[in-house]
C-alpha cells in the first residue's frame, strides 16, 4: 500500500506510530472510520400519530370548489397555454 503525504507532522506521525507495520496501520485506519462513521450516523426517534396529530380548521366554499375548470372551454388550447407558460 502506497500514500502520499503533504502534511509533514502527518507524515512524521505515521512514520513514528507505524515504522512500516502494515498490520498496525491497517488497523489504526479502521478504527478511526468506524469512530467517524458512528460520528456521522444519527437516530431518528419515531413519533407518536396520537401525540402529534392536530386538525386544520378552514372554511370550504362549495362553489368554488365544484369546479376548478369552468373557465377552460377548449382544453387542446388550455394546455398549449400552460405548456407555454411553463418554458418562460
């Protein structure tokens, strides 16, 4: 195995910690990305639906609601409409 080392402490470190020992440094390596890897994960606690639950209150209007598109009569120019619209 072969690293390049720009920092100079970092190189003297290993140098100093390992002196060639492949088996060490191996081990060194996967001892720090575990503890980065259980850094890095989190838990996430389900919630309770019955705890967090709450209703929307709002007022419906019938008549607006029935019909959303009783405005549109031609639907191929409607959609060439919103087509358009939607590239600009």
């Amino acid at each position: 195995m072969t690293i390049h080392i720009d920092n100079p402490e970092i190189e003297k470190f290993f140098t100093r910690e390992f002196k060639s020992d492949i088996k060490k440094f191996s081990e060194f390596i996967l001892i720090n990305l575990k503890k980065n890897k259980q850094k890095n994960a989190f838990h996430i606690s389900p919630l309770s639906p019955k705890e967090h639950a709450y209703t929307l209150n709002y007022a419906i209007d019938e008549e607006e609601m029935s019909n959303p598109f009783k405005d549109i009569d031609d639907v191929a120019t409607y959609s060439k409409q919103l087509r358009e619209s939607a590239w600009r």
